[in-house]
C-alpha cells in the first residue's frame, strides 16, 4: 500500500479498485466484495466488464487509520485481493 486516502469525518469518499491486470487471456472479473472495519461500507458500483469496482466510504475518526480490502472474484475460479490505507483528517 501507499500514502492513505485522506477523508474528513464529516463527508463520505469513492474509492475505486482496479483489477486489470488479472484480466489477460480472457479472464473477466465477476464481482467484488469489500471489507473494513471501523467505517460504514456505502454504495458499491461495478464497471465489471472494465476491472473497476467503486465503495463510498465514511465514518472517519480524526487520527485513525484503516484498511479497507476489495476481494475480486474472476471468472477463472481465482480472487484478487486488493487494499488501500485510509486515514481519518479533519481538514
């Protein structure tokens, strides 16, 4: 993981997974589970047929860290993982 994604408590946050690069030969993504604890998982969009998947995320606290994890399920029988670091700032 990278630098976090930085959200103020008071708002809410997209967050987009990507997961091209397990798309070759054929193989699709067929859907995406998210997980983290401590903040409230919103809406989930799918641009499946593009390896992308988007959660709105919020319920911050100032000065905490988190990790939010996107499992990718693939059409060849495999998962993806994926995670982003996400830290709680008031601006």
């Amino acid at each position: 993981m990278s630098e976090p994604i930085c959200i103020d408590p008071a708002e809410s946050l997209p967050v987009t997974f990507d997961f091209t690069s397990e798309m070759v030969g054929g193989v699709t993504l067929s859907g995406v589970v998210f997980s983290v604890d401590g903040l409230t998982l919103g809406t989930q969009s799918n641009d499946l047929s593009n390896g992308r998947s988007t959660i709105v995320i919020s319920g911050a606290t100032h000065g905490t860290r988190y990790r939010l994890e996107a499992t990718g399920s693939l059409s060849n029988g495999t998962s993806a993982n994926r995670a982003a670091a996400i830290l709680g700032w008031q601006k």
